[in-house]
C-alpha cells in the first residue's frame, strides 16, 4: 500500500523495506538487551521502582492464589467456542460480501452509462469490503 501511495518504483521500495526490517530488528535487539539489565540500568539511574515492584509482587500473589490447571473439558469448551465463531464468521460473511459486490457492480455501471471513469470512494469502499476473507476475519476477530 505505501508503494501504491508513494508511487515509488520497485528498487527504492525494496532497499526502504530492506532499511525497515533492518531498523526494527536492530531496535528490538537493543530493547531486549536493555530488558535483561533492568535491575543495573534502575541502580545506575537512581530510580525509584518501588511501586512496580510492589505492583509486580501483588499479581504474582494473586496469580498463585487464583491459579488453576486447565482441565481437559476447559480446552473442550475453549476448542468448541473458537470453531462456533467461525462457523458463525463463515455464515454472515457469506452473507454481507456479495451485498458490497452488487454495490461496486452498480457503481461501476453507473458510471459507465454516464461516461464517467468507473473510480472513486464509494467504488473502492465497495471493492475492499466485497471480500469474504475480509469479513470472515474481522468477524472471526
């Protein structure tokens, strides 16, 4: 999308997304590594983590206090809800994408009988929201 939006050939798109991947990884090993010394970066800037601490201690008490092994019916029950809400994902996308396929098929021959070049909003709102994948997963989600 940010190639289409850009307008950028493909050499200067793939050297920007080599440069990102680069960047973020580089990043993510710099916040894990300053992760793993917390206690010696807390000392060295004088800190006062005490309430995080404390913070830290009560969710680990309320966590043992509360914990409980998950029995085989629970991951029954878990499996049975994850499989329902596709199948229900499964059903209304079927239904809501044909509806956004008839809207952009209209406005293409809307535009078309007027002489007007089939693009726009509404047709590219039509177009993306036409897919069934899109709905299954944002109903699934």
């Amino acid at each position: 999308a940010i190639r289409e939006i850009f307008d950028v050939g493909p050499e200067v798109f793939s050297v920007w997304v080599a440069v990102d991947v680069l960047v973020a990884n580089v990043w993510l090993a710099i916040l894990l590594f300053l992760a793993a010394r917390r206690k010696q970066m807390d000392k060295a800037l004088r800190a006062d983590v005490s309430a995080i601490d404390d913070l830290q201690a009560r969710a680990e008490a309320y966590e043992a206090q509360h914990a409980r092994i998950p029995e085989t019916r629970d991951l029954i029950i878990i499996g049975a809800v994850a499989f329902g809400a596709v199948a229900i994902a499964h059903f209304f996308s079927g239904l809501i994408a044909p509806g956004f396929s008839d809207m952009a098929a209209s406005i293409r021959a809307e535009a078309l009988e007027t002489g007007r070049s089939p693009q726009g909003f509404g047709l590219i709102v039509a177009e993306s929201l036409a897919s069934g994948f899109f709905w299954l997963v944002a109903i699934a989600t």
